[in-house]
C-alpha cells in the first residue's frame, strides 16, 4: 500500500472519527473542483475523497491498518481509486454535515392539515358570547377501508422497482467520476409499498372529503380577527393519520345603531331641539336590550341631557359596554349627542319660536359671533 491515507489528511493514526471528518472536510472545500483552479485539484480531490473513503469506515480501516487493501471490492460510485469504489453521499456527508444515503421508504400514514374556516356573527353574539353549530367540509376517515386505502381490505405489497426501499438510484458519469444520486421511486412514489387495489371511495388516501357539522363556543368579548382551535377537528391525515386542528375565525359583523371600539360601544342620540335647550332625561335602549331573556332594568340606559347641551357633546355610561375577553368588568357606553331641529312647523309652533327669537332678540338678521380671544389675538398679531 504506497498511500498514506493519514498524511494524506494530515491527521495521526489514533485520529478520532471526528478529527478524520473535520480534516477531510476542511480539504474538500480546498480541493473541489468547482472551487479550486490549481493543476491537480481534480485528482488531489479524488484521492482525499479515497483516503476518507477508508478511514471513516471501521472495517476499511482495520484492513488498511493491518496492510490489507480495503477498497478491493467493486461496486457503484466513484471509480478509478486503484479498482475501488466510493459514494458520493459519503463527500455529502462529511461537506456538509447532511446525508444523502437512503431514509427508507416513508409512511402512509401522516397527521392531517390544518384548517382554517371563517364565522361571520352578530355584534351581540360576539359581546356576549354563545354556542354556535356550523357546517364544514373537511378530510374524514374514509369509512369503506378505514383508512387502508385496499378496496379489500388486504394489505400494500412491497414495490417491485425499488424492493421496498422507497428509493431508486441512478448512475451519471462526470469528470470526476461517476455519480451516484438517489430519488423518490416513481413507482410507489416513495413508499416502498404498493397497494393493488386502491379502495374507489378514497383511490388508496383512507380519507375522503365529507361534509359535517360542529359546535362552537364563542365566548363573551371576542372581535374580528380571534381564533378559536378546535383540538383535532381539521383533516384527517393520509392513510387514517390522526387529523389537524380546525380554527375558527371570526368576522363581527356591523350593526345597525352601535359601533365598537375596542371594549367600548359608540351609538348617536338624537335629541329634540328643547330637549337639549332645556335639559331632559332620556331612556336609550343598551346592546343588552337584544339578548335573550333580557331584564328591563339592563335593556335601558338612563341618559340625563343637561341644559344648553350641543350637538357633538358627549355623555358616558360607565359599563354599558363590551365584557371584556381577557379580564373583568365591561367597557363604556359612550353617546355623541346631535340635537335635531324640526324641519316642519304648523302654525302654533311656528308662532311660539317667533314670539321666543323675538325675546332673544335674534329675529333680526343672522350675524356671526365670534370671542374676545379671537379679537385679542388678531390685534396682537399686528401689533
């Protein structure tokens, strides 16, 4: 043996496997051909990628250390090492700490997907919460195999293209010798198996698609956009594997009089003309008021309007609001006042307003008021 696979590495002969591994790796880099430019890296790249061949495997390398050739055998891989061979999985493993070796056939059966489904609910369902039955379609267990995937219940036979590997390999020569690359069997597509007779309902995947209905419970304070996981309610998996999750997202819809921010609900209240001239008390029906079994205490919120209030004001009535998802105590009823001028008069009314303008003294023409402040500031301006 007139190689010296040791100094060829640079490593001593009671070398660790891990030492071995860093040194070949580190004269891959340096020496690969799609790297290294120098006359000779080629063939300086082969003969690391023997020495490594030897020393990685304890068999070789108890024959090489007892002077003994152990690359005398034939088989598939790189050629050309002195009669030897040696597998390109084997560089793979040592550059890039991975494996292309084979796997083994994978299994038919897999868990599920998960699943995403949307629920559209109104604005009271959502602040008070309630059990909600919905209908999906999702992957179930096929029920005519049982998930086998066999039309007669017998069981997958072992691929006669791969012999149960999952896997075929291919050969392709290159200026550095032959290549050996594995992929998928085509014929099992990976499995190692094959089933004869696929069940018809489900062609051999043990799941089909059926609809079917859930319960839902949605609890109180939710907002558009919150998820509810459903534990194993999604697709079932390939071959009868455990099913995924099912979320359940909600949309909130808009509602007619009320409007949410964040735990707060927002409303308008129109208010008489001498309503909010000469001040009132006012009873507004509460979101509360469209649950069911309401109290009449709870459907009503007692609003007090002070004397000379304006429109945009705005009056809050504490813990009229959301409950709130995540803690305890309800958000606010906030109103905004719009004071409503009547838009038609009969006579009476008509005549009470001007005898009240001419009190005033404003049944003279309209002019705009404006503050001291505004004056003050427009004078200083120019001063």
């Amino acid at each position: 043996m007139t190689t010296d696979y040791y100094s060829l590495l640079g490593v001593p002969r009671d070398a660790s496997d891990e030492d071995i591994k860093k040194a070949y790796r580190k004269l891959a880099m340096k020496y690969h051909p799609d790297v290294a430019t120098e006359e000779g890296s080629a063939d300086m790249f082969k003969k690391i990628g023997e020495a490594y061949e030897v020393l990685s495997d304890p068999q070789k390398k108890q024959i090489y250390d007892l002077g003994g050739d152990p690359l005398g055998g034939g088989g598939a891989g790189f050629s050309g090492f002195g009669g030897g061979t040696f597998d390109f999985s084997t560089i793979m493993d040592a550059m890039f700490g991975g494996s292309m070796s084979s796997r083994g056939p994978r299994s038919r059966v897999a868990r599920g997907q998960d699943r995403l489904e949307r629920l559209a609910v109104n604005l009271v369902d959502a602040a008070f919460g309630l059990t909600h039955e919905m209908s999906i379609e999702s992957l179930a267990l096929c029920s005519t195999c049982t998930g086998s995937g066999s039309s007669d219940g017998s069981q997958a036979t072992t691929c006669r293209t791969c012999q149960g590997r999952g896997e075929v390999t291919q050969v392709q020569r290159s200026f550095i010798g032959d290549i050996r690359t594995s992929s998928p069997c085509p014929q099992c597509r990976g499995y190692g198996s094959v089933i004869e007779n696929p069940c018809q309902d489900c062609y051999g995947e043990g799941r089909v698609k059926t609809p079917r209905k859930l319960t839902v419970k949605i609890p109180p304070g939710v907002s558009t956009g919150n998820r509810i996981r459903l534990e194993s309610q999604g697709d079932v998996g390939p071959g009868g594997g455990p099913a995924g999750d099912l979320y359940v997202e909600l949309v909130v819809k808009d509602h007619d009089m009320f409007t949410r921010n964040g735990d707060h609900l927002e409303a308008s209240l129109k208010v008489p003309m001498t309503a909010a001239a000469l001040g009132a008390e006012l009873h507004m029906p509460t979101l509360d008021a469209e649950k069911e079994d309401c109290p009449d205490d709870d459907a009503l919120a007692t609003v007090t309007i002070n004397a000379g209030t304006q429109t945009g004001s705005r009056l809050v009535v504490k813990g009229r609001g959301v409950p709130k998802l995540r803690g305890r105590g309800r958000g606010d009823l906030i109103i905004h006042v719009v004071v409503e001028t009547p838009t038609k008069l009969d006579d009476p009314q008509r005549e009470l307003l001007t005898q009240l303008a001419q009190v005033r003294g404003e049944d003279g023409p309209v002019r705009p008021k404006a503050d001291r402040g505004f004056f003050d500031r427009l004078r200083g301006a120019f001063s």
